[in-house]
C-alpha cells in the first residue's frame, strides 16, 4: 500500500484509475482534486462546491468525473485541457451521498438525503426520473443501465431493486440496521451491504441473505467476482476504499 500526504485537504472520499494511477478526491473543504498516485503530485483542483464533497467517480480516458455535495448537487467535470464544470445537475432538495455512473451512455444514478434517488442525463443535465420510495437518506447506488435496473441502500434499514423504466421498486429486501455502504456484483446477482451492526450478503433475486457477519461496525465494503466479501478496517472507522486490481487498494480513514 501507498500512501501520501494530501495536506490542506482532507478527503472524505476517492475513486481511482488503476490504469493511468491517478486518484480522485472530495474534500471537507469542497474540493475535488486530481492525483498522480506514483509521485503524490496534485495536478489539478476543482471549485464550484458550497459543501462538502461526500462523493466522486472518475473516468480518466474520457478526462471526465462526477461529484457529489452537500450542497444538493452533483458536477460534472472536465480533466483535460479546460480544467472546468462543464454542469451542475441540480434537483435534489437535501445533500447528495452517492452517485454511480454508465460512462459508454453518459447516464448516471445519484442517492440523497432527501430519501430519493435521481437519473441523470449527462449530456443534458436533465433529470430524467426520480425514483421514491426510502423512507431514508440513501447511503449507496448502484446502475446498471444496460439492463435498466438499479440497487440502492438506506438508513431506513432496506435494500431496494428498481426498474429504470417503469421506476417501479421490483424487490425489498430488509437488512434489520441502517444500510450504511453497498457493493453490488449484478453478473452473480449479489449485494454485500454493511452497517454498524453487522454485514450480509444477499442474492437479490432469490430474495435471501445468504451470509451474516454480526459485530462489524463497517462503513465501507467490497465483493469480488466470486462474491467473497471483503471489508477493511484502520484504528478509526474506515469511510472510504476503492479497489480496481487484486493487488492493490486506497483505504480512507478517519485517523
């Protein structure tokens, strides 16, 4: 594991290119900034934020990522050249906790405090539907765009399956705590979701939980491709980890 000093900006969250080994982050101080993970060189900082950055995707070959704030919105930024927002995509009424992006159709899924989650048309900034149903912030999204399908997880103690199109809830399953993070493998048709008390696994079409692991306070969680689950932990409460290569990861801690 490497590590490097980000000092003036204390991240919350991250993403990374495994590839091009460059790493993403949102910051208390609202933030985003891009990283060279080899010389811990900054090369670039973005404004526009007026809260916190709770959220970030990158996608490096298109020079394009995605943040999400405290200020109720998500921004869409250019990495190249402009070093620029391209947009704001605004339409939440309370903080945005998550996002997850279709980069090939420029569509992306964003969770909120305002219990609902919103698809997005990147191209146009337009919100093409909102998905209500939480009775809760929504803590983790996942999009699968292809399919039309979505899985998005909850303080309200739930995991839910959507259809994109009829923007109808197809499956609740119920976790039993607050669902505060959620990794999703659609190929096995698997979600591994964590919460203070405890993490599970759940097979979302069969409607089951398939593994319980009580006494894990865990605010970040994985699962591999063959559904094995995988968490980690630091002396404090692990909020952030990324892991795009068996070899390695970026854990986030608050230390």
């Amino acid at each position: 594991v490497q590590a490097f000093q980000v000092d003036g900006h204390p991240a919350f969250c991250l993403d990374f290119d495994y590839t091009s080994g460059r790493i993403l982050t949102g910051s208390w101080d609202k933030q985003v900034k891009i990283w060279d993970s080899e010389t811990g060189a900054c090369l670039g900082t973005f404004t526009g934020h007026t809260g916190m950055v709770k959220v970030v995707r990158l996608h490096w070959p298109r020079r394009r990522a995605l943040s999400g704030s405290c200020d109720g919105t998500l921004k869409l930024w250019d990495l190249g050249a402009e070093s620029s927002c391209i947009r704001s995509l605004n339409g939440h009424q309370d903080e945005v906790w998550c996002t997850d992006v279709d980069w090939s159709r420029n569509t992306a899924l964003s969770g909120s405090a305002d219990f609902t989650l919103r698809i997005w048309n990147l191209t146009t900034g337009d919100c093409l539907a909102t998905l209500r149903g939480h009775t809760n912030g929504v803590s983790a999204v996942s999009l699968q765009a292809r399919e039309g399908r979505a899985l998005s997880s909850s303080w309200d103690r739930t995991v839910r399956l959507w259809d994109l199109q009829t923007q109808e809830c197809l499956v609740l399953l119920v976790h039993g705590s607050a669902v505060t993070t959620m990794s999703v493998d659609w190929e096995h048709g698997k979600a591994l979701c964590g919460s203070p008390q405890a993490m599970k696994l759940w097979d979302f079409n069969r409607q089951t939980c398939e593994h319980n692991l009580p006494g894990h306070l865990c605010d970040s969680v994985e699962v591999s491709g063959s559904s094995t689950p995988v968490s980690a932990g630091h002396n404090e409460c692990v909020t952030s980890l990324v892991m795009n290569s068996p070899d390695y990861f970026y854990p986030e801690a608050d230390e």
